[in-house]
C-alpha cells in the first residue's frame, strides 16, 4: 500500500506542521460547485491537522480542464500546508494512496428522467470507483460519498472496494444534521453548541428522520421545550426539504453548506466525537435498529478511536419505528434498482 497513515497519526492535530505524514486526499467532481469550496477548506488544515495535504482531482474529461483553473487558484491561495494538486480522469490514479476519499461528482437528474435511471447512470460512476479505491488507495482510507444518490451511491462503493471494511465507507447525512440543529437553535433562541444528540435517520432524501427525541439543551432533555405540533408539521418536513428550499430561494443547489458538512464529518472521523453527544452517519447497518444489513443509512454515530460505531441501546417508540421503516424502505427499494442493473 502507498501511504501508511495510522488513525494516531491522523489525529494529531497539533500546532508543529508534520512533515512526515503528509495526507493524501481525493476528491471526485473537483470542478464543480461543492469541490470549489470543499478543496479549500481541506487546504487550510482545518480537517487534517499540520500536516501537508495532496490532493488528488478527480474529474470527467470536460470537467479537468475547469480543475486545471481550480488547482491553479489553489496554488495561488499559496496555501503552507497544500502539497501536490495533480488531476486525472481514471479512477486508478485519482486514488492511489488516498487516505481519504470525498466522492463528490455524480450524475444529476436530468428532466424526465426515473430515479432508477439516476441509481443506474450513477452506479456505472461509483462501481468503478469502488473496485480502484480497494486496488490501489491506502489500507486506512476513509470514504465520504456526497454525491447523490448518497446512501446507495455508498452502498455501490462498499460492494466493489474489495479489502476495505464496510466502516470506512460512509456516505453524508451531517448536511441533514446540521440544518436540524440550526432549525432547533433558532427556534429555542440557542446557539448551536447548546445542542447535543440530535440524530438524522435513514435515507438522505425526503424521507429522512430528523429525530428531537434524544436532543437536549445544556444538557436537559428538550422534548418538554419543543411542541409536537411544531416538531411534527414544520421541523420535519422544514430540515428534509432544505435542499429544494435552498434551490428555491438561491437559485442553485446547496454547495458552501454541503462542504461544510463534509468537512465536519471527516474531522469528527478523525479526532472523535465530543463526550456524551454523537453525529449522524450514513453507513453500511449491521443490522441495528432493525436496518438490514448492507443498507447504507443514517444513524446515531460515535467515533471512537478513528472508527464509527452506531450509537447502541436506544428505546425506539412506534412513531420512531414508522418513520425510520418508511425511509429504509426507501433504500432498499433504491438497492433492489441497482441489484437488479448487476451494479451490486
Ligand atoms: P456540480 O454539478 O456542480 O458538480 C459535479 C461535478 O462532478 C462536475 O464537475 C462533473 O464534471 C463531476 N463528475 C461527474 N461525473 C464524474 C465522474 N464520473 N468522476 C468524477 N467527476 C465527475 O454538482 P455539485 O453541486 O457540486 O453537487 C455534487 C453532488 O452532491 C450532486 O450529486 C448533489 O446532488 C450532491 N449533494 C449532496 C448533498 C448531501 O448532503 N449528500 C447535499 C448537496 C448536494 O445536493
């Protein structure tokens, strides 16, 4: 393997630049808007530490020549601790040695067109980049699918990247998370940082779960402090229809907030969560909360030593169940799609 980076080494995040573990980071879709914010915040140390970062664009042939133009502003941002910038269109360069992986690019819908065709024309991107991640990226990479359809885009991955665990292939619901966390502050007129335990359930779509049940302020339970009313008729639908809201408003498709997200997750990953809080993790179940196996759905999610592990022993209510039930429907039906197209 090319570059030996253990979970230790990742997670000195110390002030003395460390020359000697270098980060090799890739990220897919690099021309497009989410990289163009994404790169430069992984440039600036925010996500890996004092330590240099490679990065590793990965693009379609159209879309090299605008990472040409991105890589050049990178170098002009003059970046302390930015290595290498080198851009490729085969999945097996744009990945060797990566200790992380951030799969960005993806199909868009296009008009008319059936989700099933969006899960196919996406598993012909994802498949292969899974089997070049298992050949030829570092044994400690840590994957991170943005790109739509997320979970099950992440669920191809995990089936081609032979050797890599299903723990080191994740797929983004923090974006969801942190839109509920910004719903709920605003709300009790509370700083973000109040809150802990919020969880985003199931599928990164319309059905997902944005769960209060467990949130608590300062440390106290919030359910006394939230209204059901609210929470079921404006919190929910609110956090799972952002996206469209944001397009609505802004004109384009989340991007700055998507990076953000991105961003958080892989730190998290990285340097562990805070004490008695967790994040919410899109990852391959092991069968918790009844989420079959394989399925790659959000949950409750500590990481403990470089690892996530899927928060244990919560009491689900039956309104709990339902709506958790309904979204992992959703990705298995999603699943079915691609199994039956022979991309799984
Ligand atoms: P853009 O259309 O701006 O950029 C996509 C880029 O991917 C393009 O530059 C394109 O050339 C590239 N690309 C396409 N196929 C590729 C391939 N096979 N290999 C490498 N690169 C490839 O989209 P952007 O706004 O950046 O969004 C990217 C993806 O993130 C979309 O699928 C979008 O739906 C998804 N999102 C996911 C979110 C999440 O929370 N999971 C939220 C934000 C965003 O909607």
């Amino acid at each position: 393997m090319n570059q030996q980076v253990t979970n230790q080494q990742l997670a000195n995040n110390g002030s003395t630049l460390n020359d000697s573990f270098p980060v090799t980071v890739t990220v897919t879709g690099a021309a497009g808007q989410i990289g163009y914010s994404l790169l430069f915040r992984l440039a600036t140390g925010e996500v890996f530490g004092q330590r240099k970062v490679n990065l590793r664009l990965l693009e379609t042939e159209e879309g090299a020549k605008v990472a040409k133009g991105v890589a050049m502003e990178l170098a002009d941002c003059a970046f302390p601790l930015l290595g290498e910038v080198t851009i490729s269109t085969d999945p097996a360069e744009g990945f060797k040695g990566a200790n992380a992986a951030f799969l960005v690019g993806a199909k868009p819908r296009q008009k008319g067109e059936e989700r099933s065709d969006l899960l196919q024309a996406n598993g012909k991107i994802f498949a292969p980049q899974g089997k070049a991640i298992g050949e030829v990226a570092a044994d400690d990479i840590r994957v991170l699918v943005v790109g739509n359809p997320a979970n099950t885009n992440a669920a191809i991955v995990a089936a081609h990247a032979q050797g890599v665990a299903p723990k080191q292939i994740t797929a983004l619901t923090r974006l969801d998370h942190n839109r509920a966390l910004a719903q709920v502050a605003e709300k009790l007129d509370v700083a973000v940082t109040d809150l802990t335990n919020m969880t985003v359930w199931g599928n990164h779509s319309a059905t997902q779960f944005p769960d209060v049940t467990e949130l608590k302020v300062k440390g106290e339970p919030a359910e006394d402090k939230l209204d059901d009313q609210w929470v079921n008729d404006e919190f929910i639908p609110r956090v799972a229809k952002r996206g469209a809201e944001i397009i609505e408003v802004r004109g384009r498709s989340s991007a700055a907030s998507a990076a953000s997200a991105a961003c958080d997750h892989m730190r998290t990953w990285i340097n562990g969560t805070a004490e008695n809080d967790w994040v919410s993790v899109a990852l391959p179940s092991d069968g918790s909360y009844g989420v079959p196996e394989g399925l790659v759905s959000s949950f409750p999610c500590r990481s403990v030593d470089g690892q996530w592990e899927i928060v244990q022993g919560l009491e689900l209510s039956d309104d709990q169940r339902d709506r958790i039930n309904n979204s992992v429907a959703e990705l298995q039906e999603e699943l079915d799609a691609v199994k039956s197209a022979g991309l799984v």
